[in-house]
C-alpha cells in the first residue's frame, strides 16, 4: 500500500497538480452537471488534499477558469491548421469557422459544459478574450485567401460575427444540452448574414 501511495504522489508531481486538477475537473463534468460538482470532489477524483490544492486555485471558480483556458487552447491550435486554400469564396471559410469552433466542444462533453453551461466572471473574460483571439485569426486566413476591400473597423465587425457564432451555440445547448449539427449550420448561416453588410458577394482570390 505505501508502494502505491508513493508511486502515485510522484506522478503527481511529474505532471504537475494544477493541471492534474484541471484533468480531475474535466473527467467529472463528462458525466455530472456543474451543479453537482464541488470542490471536494475534483480533489478526491485529483487525489490530492484541498489544503494542497488551495494554493493552486483557491476556489472552484478558479478551477473552471483552468479549463476554460484549455478550451481556448484547443479552439486557437485547430483554427491555425486550417487550410485557408480550398475556400472558394469567403462565406466557405466561415461555415468552417463555425464548424471547427463546434467541433472542440462536441468532441468532448467537458468542454460543452464549461463554456456553455458554466457563467462566472473569470469564464466571462477568457470567453471575450478567446473570441477577439479568433476574430484576429480569422480576419488574417481571410486576407492570406481573397484581397479584402477597404473596411474600417474590420477586426471589431469580425468580432460580432465569431460572437454571433458563439451565441446560437449557446442557444443549441440551452435548448438541448448540446450543439446540433443544425446549429452548426445555423450559426454560420447568422455570421454570413451579419458580414454580408460589409463585404461583398465575391472577393477576388489573392493567389
């Protein structure tokens, strides 16, 4: 028994106990709603004591916080890997914005539920943080593609579409506790719509 005991307290500090916490916090949101996690739970699933888990985050707030911040991780690395070639005209590229921004979360009912299910203020800015993140990606793989026409607050515009993205997402889960294939669909459908106001139909290629 003093074998194991050991054995697990090593790798616990080889991986590093804030992110073994943010795990243990992830593992439990895939089968039980926020409401009925606590903080005393993620630190037995974690299998570390509370006193030591207070100095890394000193609330479950915090903890939500944690893997809110793996979320925008995800979102950021699988938005820099897509192809911006095979678009054939703009309104492509954002259906799969939208596509790609549902697939982290649909791929893993954790992160559904802790961008959609939980609200607290420190969710609520990495949330905002995120989306500026992915309205400056978007905006360069679409200038990288098409030659875009002079358009003054370019960056903020592309702002409200990813957040109108974002919103029927929020919707979809509400409604039904996920995110719908239709959804999908219908949240790029809206950011279309909104873009529609300042870009034209056709945007000649750049290569």
């Amino acid at each position: 028994m003093r074998k194991q005991a050991k054995t697990h307290v090593e790798k616990t500090d080889d991986l590093g106990r804030p992110a073994i916490l943010v795990q243990a916090l992830r593992e439990l949101l895939r089968t039980e709603s926020p409401e009925s996690i606590t903080y005393a739970k993620v630190c037995e699933r974690a299998g570390i004591p509370r006193a030591s888990a207070y100095h890394f985050f000193p609330n479950l707030g915090a903890l939500y916080l944690g893997l809110r911040l793996v979320h925008s991780e995800l979102v950021q690395e699988r938005l820099t890997k897509v192809d911006t070639t095979v678009f054939g005209s703009w309104q492509e590229y954002v259906h799969c914005l939208a596509k790609e921004a549902a697939a982290v979360v649909r791929e893993d009912p954790a992160l559904v539920r802790v961008v959609y299910g939980v609200r607290n203020e420190e969710t609520m800015y990495i949330g905002k943080a995120l989306d500026e993140k992915i309205a400056t990606l978007a905006l360069s793989q679409v200038a990288e593609r098409f030659v875009l026409p002079d358009w003054p607050e370019a960056a903020r515009k592309v702002g409200i579409a990813v957040s109108i993205i974002d919103s029927v997402f929020r919707f979809s889960f509400r409604e039904g506790g996920e995110i719908t294939e239709e959804m999908v669909r219908e949240a790029g459908r809206a950011a279309v719509a909104y873009l529609r106001s300042y870009l034209p139909e056709y945007l000649k290629d750049r290569k």
